[in-house]
C-alpha cells in the first residue's frame, strides 16, 4: 500500500495525498440522493457521530493500493425510508466516475458501511 496516488507522463511527476482523495469524494457523496453525511465510529463506545462538512473526510477510508488504484471506504448515515441497496448502488457508480475522472486513478473497490439513520424533515 502507498501513502498517496501518482502519475507520470512527459510533463513530470503528479502526487495526489490520501486526504484529497477523501475530502473530494466526500463532497461528491453528500451530495448523492439519500446521503445525510459521513459517520465518525467510535469504537470505544460504539457510538456514531454524524460530521460535519468541514470532516467529511473522516468518515471514508482511502487505500491507494500497489498497482496505484484505490479503494474507498464510506461509513454513511442515510435518511429513514430510502432503498439502502438504490443508494448505495448510486453512491458506488457516482463516486467512481467521478474519482476516476478527478485523478485519472482507477477505482478498485468501493464499500459502504451504513452506520445509522436520520429522519429528513
């Protein structure tokens, strides 16, 4: 495993951090249909934390694994009454299109951990 993604090409050398690979596909997922946000697990307690946007980050998991692919991590917290298979589904195609298309990094894997529900209003 790699701490961080990289290309090279005629131009140089491109590195990607772990944290900017998180925090993009964060930002994507929010935004997906069914999403309410990132979970913070503590497992200690075993109790789950919605995060803020500012911590979306902390919620996915990024592997960049040897070939310079990745796999994603989501531990999720949905809204009461969605398909969590329609979501999830949705969740996993959104974000690796558009990881892909970010970083020009193949994404390997993606899980989805639903930690909890919210009731949306």
């Amino acid at each position: 495993m790699q701490s961080q993604g990289q290309m090279e090409n005629e131009l140089g050398k491109i590195i990607i951090d772990k944290e900017v690979i998180a925090a993009y596909a964060g930002t994507i997922a929010v935004e997906c249909f069914g999403i309410v946000g990132m979970a913070a697990v503590n497992m200690k307690d075993g109790l789950v934390k919605l995060l803020k946007k500012d911590y979306l980050s902390h919620g996915i998991d990024v592997t960049v694994n040897d070939d310079n692919s990745v796999s994603l991590d989501f531990h999720c917290i949905v809204s009461y009454g969605v398909s969590i298979v329609t979501v999830a589904d949705n969740l996993k195609q959104t974000v690796r299109y558009k990881v892909e298309e970010f970083t020009g990094m193949a994404v390997k894997e993606i899980n989805v951990f639903i930690e909890g529900l919210r009731v949306i209003d």
